[in-house]
C-alpha cells in the first residue's frame, strides 16, 4: 500500500504533521470586519473593531503591537457603536500614545469613524 510506505512515514508524515497542527487553529472575523493578527515571541497583541469598522495594524519587524499603561494605572481601549474612540487615563495617571524605542504606533480610522 503507497499510503503505508515506510519512506512516507519516516519523511513526508512527520514533516508535515507539525505544519497541519499549527493550521487547525484560524481566527476568523465576523462577516464586514477585517483581521489580522500575529505577534512575534514575548510580544502581546490585542484588537477589536467596533461594528462597521474595519481594523488594521500592522508594524515592523520586531514587535506588532503594545499597548501598556503606567504601574497602578489601568488603560482601556474600546469604542461604542457608531465609530467613536477616546482613550483617557485615570486621575493622576498619563496617558501616552507613544511607542517605546524601537517600536512604531500607528493608529487610524476608517472612513466614518473619528479617532480624536
């Protein structure tokens, strides 16, 4: 038999069983949005759209994206039906929108959406 041949399961199989185990596992997004997500070792990622937007992010090799708050400080980053975005920081705390060395941030809104 061709599909138990031992030159099949000594290369072939094992080559492409840790390949096919990684592609079990698919984020999919609801119909009308757009995601993409992937992030390297040691970096974190996280997004989600409001309904009728579509959310894209994308940064260079190193890191995809972060988004951290100060210690003691909680950071929130969620928009409402209807497109809006604000992003405020708890008393006595700072809110940057800024990315640390060797990193970039973009942040955009699709079209009728606001991003203050």
């Amino acid at each position: 038999m061709a599909f138990t041949h031992p030159s099949c399961l000594s290369s072939v199989c094992p080559s492409l069983y840790p390949y096919l185990k990684k592609r079990t596992y698919q984020s999919s997004a609801p119909e009308g949005y757009t995601y993409q997500s992937s992030a390297p070792e040691g970096c974190t990622y996280q997004s989600s759209a409001p309904e009728g937007c579509t959310y894209q992010s994308s940064a260079p090799e190193g890191c995809t994206y972060q988004s951290s708050a100060p210690e003691g400080c909680t950071y929130q980053s969620s928009a409402p039906e209807g497109c809006t975005y604000q992003s405020s920081a708890p008393e006595g705390c700072t809110n940057q929108s800024s990315a640390p060395e060797g990193y970039t941030y973009q942040s955009s809104a699709p079209e009728g959406c606001t991003y203050p």
